[in-house]
C-alpha cells in the first residue's frame, strides 16, 4: 500500500478554504446560541474548525460573524 505524506487540504484551492482571527460561531438564526467566539476555520467540506482541533458539524453551526477587523 502506498501512503501519501501530503495533505488532501493542500489539493483544494486557498478560495475554498477560510480562516477568521476573530469571529463568533452560532447556532441559531436569532444569535441566542453561540458555539464558538475567537479564531476559526471554515473547510471546504463545510466543517468549522476551532482551534482546539474540535470540529462543528455544519447541520450545527448556522452562520459566522467575523468581529470588525476582519
């Protein structure tokens, strides 16, 4: 079996890929359930991925505000 050393991420376009240094992660439509406040990255999979390496499925995060600055 032959085992790739690069990632998959790298083949994706950096377009498809963003990053946010300051942004807040909810849950709802409304604003009353935050999942997340600081860095963040969206995958191109749809996946947000914090820094703690946990990653929000995208059926739970609703949308991302970036905070001013962004």
């Amino acid at each position: 079996m032959v085992v790739s050393t690069t990632s998959l991420w790298d083949e994706f376009p950096d377009d498809s890929l963003r990053e946010y240094d300051d942004a807040v992660v909810y849950g709802d439509r409304d604003g009353d359930v935050v999942l997340h406040e600081g860095p963040a990255r969206v995958l191109p999979n749809g996946w947000v991925e914090l820094p703690s390496g946990r990653l929000v499925s995208p059926d739970a995060a609703h949308h991302i505000d970036p905070r001013p600055g962004e």
